[in-house]
C-alpha cells in the first residue's frame, strides 16, 4: 500500500511542472512536446492504477494522433514564440 502511494506521488510530482511548462512555454512546439510528454505519464499514470483500457485509448488517440498533428501543423506553419 505504501509503495503504490509512493509511486502514485511520484508520478503526480512529475505531471505538475509538465502541466505547467506547456501553459508557460514562450516557443509553440515545445509547448507541444510538454503536453505530449504529459499525457504520456497521465496514461502511465492511468494503467497503474489499474484502468488499462482509460490509459491505452488516451495513449492511443491522444498522444497518438492529436499532438502528433499538433506538433506536425506547428512545425509545417513556423510556430513562433508568444510575444
């Protein structure tokens, strides 16, 4: 029980500054990447708690395909930083 919260605070200590370095990122596709490396974890996150099925499909459609084409139209329409 101790070793689930353990990890459980681990992986929530790494999901925070993530979550904060997407919002705060001045250049667009590093923000991208943040978001990508976040929902990562959070389906990590996820399948280790046991909902396997919640974890797979956001590693699926989430990580998969929506910030794949996200970091694909940034990098093809020259994301520029936020002034």
């Amino acid at each position: 029980m101790i070793a689930y919260t353990l990890i459980f605070i681990i992986f929530a200590a790494i999901l925070v500054p993530l979550a904060l370095q997407a919002i705060r990122a001045k250049n667009l596709v590093h923000s991208g990447v943040y978001l990508m490396v976040f929902l990562f974890v959070l389906a990590s996150l996820f399948i280790f708690l046991g909902a396997s099925i919640v974890g797979s499909i956001e590693l699926l459609v989430y990580v998969g395909a929506v910030i794949t084409l996200l970091i694909f139209t940034l990098m093809l329409t020259g994301g520029k930083e936020i002034e």
